[in-house]
C-alpha cells in the first residue's frame, strides 16, 4: 500500500450533519477500496481563489490515508461523482 494526503472541498451550502455524513462517506469509500485512514484534519470554512460552480467559500479537509495504488482509479471516480465535493486532490507522499 502507498501513503496519499488528499484534499478535498465541501460545498459551503450543507448543514453541519451533512458535511459530517460527506467526510464519514470518503473514509468509508477509502476502506472499502482496502485502504486504510491514519489522519482526518478539518480546516473548517474558508474562502476560495476563485469560484467553482459560483460558490466563493468552501469546507476544506485534509485526509492521509494509505491505500493501493490500484484502488486509487475507483476512489477518483467516486469522487467526481459525488455533488457535494466542489473539489478534490490526491497526491502520493510516500517516498
């Protein structure tokens, strides 16, 4: 398995049970996949660069997590499909 830090945005316009429900949903799908969460850091709300999907503020958490690298394609796809993530990042940070 490989360590990845992903990162990820929440549209700002959910209730605080939804939001909760959205990061409970990815740590699922991640082990699921066969991975593993070792460390969930919530930013909380902040303010955007620029706009994604009109929307100017944004519920950024930060996931480290190790998971497969052959699961990695199906965690990318579920990702896109999911209507409340704005945006997301994954990136390999072990060495």
């Amino acid at each position: 398995m490989r360590e990845y830090e992903m990162t990820f945005i929440i549209t700002p316009d959910l209730e605080q049970e939804q939001i909760d429900a959205t990061i409970e949903e990815v740590q699922k799908l991640v082990v699921s996949q066969g991975g593993q969460v070792s460390k969930t850091d919530v930013w909380g709300r902040r303010r955007l660069a620029y706009p994604i999907r009109k929307k100017r503020e944004g519920y950024y958490v930060v996931m480290q997590m190790q998971l497969p690298p052959e699961a990695l394609k199906e965690l990318d796809h579920s990702l896109k499909l999911n209507e409340s993530i704005l945006r997301y990042l994954i990136v390999r940070t072990d060495k």
